[in-house]
C-alpha cells in the first residue's frame, strides 16, 4: 500500500511540473506589453492569469500546509484573488488590468517561489505521510492531495482562459497581432459524417462515477429518465451559419428569445465573434491567434453565444440536446473541438453538496443565470476533459470556442 501511495505522490509531483511548465510554455510568444490589457470586464490579462493560478497554491495549500510558510508579497493575496468572498477583499474584476505593477518579472518571481515551496512540499510528501496535530496522517495528506490536484485543474482552466482572453484582447487590436503563426486550431474540419444517432428512451446515469478527478458540480451522480431523441453526429459549420445569415436569422426577432433579440439589437449583432467582411464579394475572414485568415466553411462553426445557438436550432426547426441527452449520447459521437451550448440551465445536481472551506465557493455560487456546455475545445489543455464535465456561461459570452450540436 506505501510503495503504491509513494508511487502516486511521485505522479503528482511529475503532474504538477507539467502543468506549471505549461502555463509558462503558454507565455513563451509574448512581449512584454501583451502581459497588460483588459479590453473586457470578461477577459484577464495574462500577467493576472499566471499571478492567480500561482495564488491559488500558496493560499489554499502552502499557508494552510507549510509551518511557518511566509507570503511572497502580503499585497498579492488582494491583488489576485479572484472571486473568493471567505478569503477577503480584492482587485475589482473590471480592474485587473489596470495594475502595470507588480511588474510581469516580479509575477514570474512569484510563480518561483511557490513552485519551490510547492516542490518541498510535494517531494517531503512523496518521501512519507506526515502528520500535524489535532490531524492524522491520513486525512491531512488526502485533503493536501485534493486541493493540489483541484490546483493543477484550476490551473489547466486558466490555461484555455489564457487563449481565449489574449484571441479576444488581440482582435481588438486594429493590427490584427500575431500570437503564434501556426495556431488555429479552430479551422480543422469535423471529419463526422452528417448523420444521425438514435439515442433510445430510457434511464441513465448522469454525472461523475469513479476514483478519477472532478469538479464538484458534476456530482452526484444520479438518474435522469429520457425520451427517444435523435443527435447529429457533427457539429454545425460555418458555411451552414452563412446560410442562417443569408436567410435573414440575425433580422427575424420570431427566431429568438426575447432576451436574445434585445442582445442582438443593442450590441448590433450580425455573425459569430471575430467574423468579418461578408460573402458577397471576397468572403468572410476571421480573427485566429495567427491573425485574420479566411473563413473555412467546413470547420465548425465557433465563438457563438447560446442566444445564437438557440437561433440557429429555431430556424432549422430543431433544438439543443439538453445537458443529459449530451451526456448520455456522448459516446457515440466525436466531441471536443468546442465547448457545445445545451439546453439546460446550470443548476445543482440533486445530492450536490459544496466543499467546506473556500474552495466550496469553486462552482456551487455560480449556479444561476448561466447554461451548461459540455465537450472541451481546440483551446483546452490535454487530459481536462471528460463527458461529465460541466462548463457554465452567461448567455450573451462567445469568447470561448464555443459551437453547437442539433438534437430532434
Ligand atoms: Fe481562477
């Protein structure tokens, strides 16, 4: 049992290298002045993503884990915490770009210091279970794992939040800037064949099973009773959504919801995020993290906000699976170039229970006024994505690769 407990402790350690080299391998193309700009309260600069992520070890881990443990600079807990309300006061959201100190040296400075006290931590651990007072060894070391390897996960989540926030800050950027020329991802095909899968009535489990990592909110696991449906096996195209352009979709309030119309005529929507020109002439092109490019028709259509999404289902006469037809179906289609809108609202599974502590603040408080997408997109890293994870967004936001699949 030791040699098997070491022998995980040695694979979290070589996990958390992995992730944290990551992040940094992320920030290689910058300059220095990429580091800094906010356009959107929605969107972090990369210098507060790779501050956070770093935040969130020494606070929930190293002050909490390490005796003695000193902060690297007792101003940065206010300075990159996010929305945690039981941790204290903070940066307002809509600031973090404001800050052009500390400077992006002295945040990799940061990221030093932790790393080191997280690797002590990490190789005395995997050395032998410790034990504190008032705590056994055991419980200590499997609430430590638990937090470490949330850590890498929240880590892995700012990794695609670093993508998505420097495609959507850089596209506004009237130079269209160049991240790296050889990325955009988002223009390969789905290679499905357009066909249609029969998922039959029945009741099916739904939500996290096993020993495997998950957010708390995909669990408990618990059974939903579903009706006969039928999914597409590929994703809806961008040259299928020029058809829903053409057809006059962003001008027929009949296809929207009426907070959907009331979105689209104050923010003047015409096409997916990042679209530009039109077909008539020269095509659409659009924004990639390698500069504006030519529209591909074959590739699946990205950056929509569920509004659109459920627009489009409208106009083709069909709808969005919900969260648990998605899951349920999973296994029999190809997933995880986009984040794919459901039909469901984010709510609490039933038996759901938040963490004690701060980390229950994670998921559970979030669990209003924002739908559930599942699948994973070109952006998320390698090994974060399952079937039952559950991503949550605001209606209106489309800086996330997001797209959709049609259910009948
Ligand atoms: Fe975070």
């Amino acid at each position: 049992m030791q040699a098997t407990a070491t022998g995980e402790k040695r694979g979290l350690l070589e996990y958390f290298g992995r992730v944290r080299a990551h992040t940094e391998e992320l920030c290689k193309p910058l300059e220095i002045e990429d580091y800094i700009p906010q356009p959107t309260v929605d969107v972090s600069p990369p210098k507060w993503n790779i501050a956070h992520t770093t935040w969130f070890f020494e606070e929930m881990i190293l002050k909490k884990f390490v005796e003695g443990y000193c902060e690297f600079d007792p101003q940065f807990g206010f300075l990159f915490n996010s929305y945690y309300n039981s941790i204290g006061q903070r940066t307002a959201r809509d600031h973090r770009g404001d800050l052009s100190r500390p400077t992006v040296k002295r945040v990799f400075e940061y990221r030093r210091h932790v790393d080191e006290h997280m690797l002590k931590l990490l190789g005395a651990e995997a050395r032998g279970p410790s034990s504190e007072v008032g705590r056994g060894p055991e419980t200590r070391n499997s609430e430590l794992e638990t937090l470490i390897v949330l850590g890498l996960n929240h880590e892995q989540q700012h990794q695609e939040l670093f993508l998505t926030d420097l495609k959507y800050t850089f596209a506004k950027n009237p130079v269209h800037p160049v991240y790296r020329s050889d990325f955009y991802p988002e223009e390969r095909s789905d290679d499905s064949l357009d066909g249609w899968t029969t998922i039959p009535s029945g009741v099916y489990e739904i939500g996290h099973a096993g020993d495997g990592f998950c957010f708390d909110n995909e669990l408990a696991r618990h059974q939903v009773l579903l009706n006969e449906f039928e999914v597409s096996d590929r994703l809806v195209t961008n040259g299928e959504w020029i058809k829903f352009i053409d057809a006059g979709g962003y001008r027929d309030s009949l296809l929207w919801h009426s907070e959907g119309w009331d979105w689209v005529q104050r923010e003047s929507v015409t096409a997916p995020l990042y679209w530009q020109g039109s077909d008539e002439n020269n095509g659409y092109k659009h924004y990639t993290l390698a500069g504006l490019r030519d529209l591909p028709l074959d590739a699946p259509v990205c950056h929509i906000s569920w509004y659109e999404a459920s627009a489009f289902a409208e106009w083709k006469g069909m709808r969005l699976p919900t969260e648990f037809e998605w899951e349920a179906a999973s296994a029999k289609f190809a997933w995880g170039s986009r984040w794919e809108w459901t039909g469901s609202a984010y709510l609490p599974y039933p038996g759901f229970r938040k963490p004690a502590g701060a980390v229950g603040e994670y998921n559970g408080k979030f669990m209003i006024n924002q739908m559930v997408l599942h699948g994973a997109s070109v952006a998320t890293p390698e090994g974060h994505s399952r079937p039952t994870y559950r991503n949550f967004f605001h209606p209106h936001l489309r800086w996330q690769f997001t797209g959709l699949r049609l259910c009948r």
